[in-house]
C-alpha cells in the first residue's frame, strides 16, 4: 500500500527476475518507482475507460499477461495493496496458467485491511468484523451484526449495476443508508478511512453521522467503517452447555 516500505524482499526478488512487469497500480508515482526496478514495466491502467465495463477491462489484463507467458517469458503482475483482494485478474492469471500447466504463484502482500487496522486501532478479534462489498450489499439479503464492525468497500461505487462507472452519487449513498439504518440509528457515528500510499503521507480519516453519508464527498479509494452500535448478547444457553462440560471432565479427572 505504501511506495517501498511495504514491498517484501521476495516481492522485489520476483519483479527484479522477471523478464516482463504487468503494474496495476493507480498512483504515478509508484510505477515510475517501479521502473527504476526493472527495464520493461506495463501500465495496465490505460486499458480503463468510462463506460467500460471493467470486467472486460479484467479480462484484457489476464489475456496480456497470458499472451507473454504462452511466449516463454517469466511474467511478474504487480497489483497496489495485497494482488488477491478486491482484485480479480491475478486470480485468474493464475488460474488460466495452471490451467494451461504453467507454474504460477501469488505473494501476499499488506492490503488496505491490514493497514485499517493499524491506523484505526481496531482488533477484529475482539467484538468481531464483517466485511462487504458495499454494492453487494444491496444487491443481496445479507445478515449484518450490529455488535461486531462493519466495514464497507467500494462505497464510492455503491449501486453501480454497469461495472462501467467510476461513481455513483448521492442517491446511490442514500439507498445504501436506507438498509444500514435497518441496524444502525442515523446518529451512529460512522468513519471514512484511507490509507497513505507514500510515505510523506498519512492517512485520512473522517467521523461523521451515517444519515450524513450520501452529502459527502466518496473517492472509491476510501472504506466506510461502522463501528459496534450493540453490545455483545450472552448466549446463556450454550454458556450452560459449556459449564456442564467443564463440570464433567474436572469430575473425570478427579475419578
């Protein structure tokens, strides 16, 4: 996520061995970081156009990558972030590889969650943490717990049926309010997080009330986040399951 400190020493092995860099990345100035790595880097991100479908956008991606690795070359996708999450072609590059019995293999990398983490002080192990694609939500019934976080992604694409847009406005973000308020009071206090992808930087983070959400402004860059409205429910009845168990082996160990 952010330019040089977040790149493992085997990342930077597989990109400086590579005879071919594919860069997905959208900051400038990380690819021209990336360049000084290795002598033939490709921008992937000129294949994005407004009103294309980014599943087709995707599939170019992988179909290039394919198209040099079918020549012989040792191929290196090098995506912003962690290559498998919230990204769909190094998925299937790898998968068409192996497919076609060429070895291939993803390094994990810090993706914008870990840092969420860090930035934000939250411990997903404590109350618990769900994550959504913001559109899927309203797409499907999905069950939200209002008693762990709840964190949302792509809010600033939320609703958008055509994969062909790059934002969705304000009345996208209401409906979105419209079925968390179904858990959460439009007083809960909600944040819109994003992490710093170079080093000078730090990240953004603002606190706002949910029923403010559609009236501000939402690059597709940044997570929504809500925290615990809730607290934790005692299931007494498994509670009591459980202390009979501990009562029945502490009465067999004593046998």
């Amino acid at each position: 996520m952010t330019l040089g400190s977040h790149l493992t020493p085997l990342a930077r092995s597989h990109i400086e061995q590579a005879d071919v860099v594919f860069a997905g990345l959208s900051d400038n100035v990380v690819e021209v970081w990336l360049q000084r790595m290795h002598p033939d880097v490709r921008s992937l991100q000129a294949y994005y156009q407004e009103g294309k479908s980014r599943m087709k956008t995707y599939r170019q991606w992988v179909e290039l990558m394919m198209a040099e690795v079918r020549a012989g070359k040792h191929v290196c996708g090098v995506f912003y972030g962690h290559p498998g999450i919230f990204a769909w072609s190094p998925h299937k590059a790898i998968e068409t590889a192996r497919g076609e019995g060429f070895a291939a293999h993803m390094e994990p990398g810090i993706s914008a969650e870990d840092c969420l983490y860090a930035d934000l002080g939250i411990d997903p192990g404590r109350v618990g943490c769900q994550h959504f694609e913001a559109s899927q939500l309203l797409f499907y019934e999905r069950r939200i717990d209002p008693t762990g976080y709840l964190v949302l992604w792509q809010v600033g694409l939320v609703g958008d049926r055509s994969l062909g847009r790059f934002q969705t406005g304000p009345a996208y973000r209401q409906v979105l309010v419209d079925v968390l308020s179904q858990d959460y009071p439009l007083d809960h206090e909600i944040i819109i997080y994003r992490g710093a992808t170079l080093p000078i930087q730090k990240p953004r983070i603002r606190r706002i009330a949910l029923r403010d959400l559609p009236h501000v402004e939402l690059p597709t860059e940044e997570t929504v986040v809500l925290p615990p409205a809730e607290a934790l429910r005692p299931n007494l009845a498994v509670q009591e399951r459980l202390e009979a168990l501990d009562k029945l082996e502490k009465a067999t160990a004593l046998a």
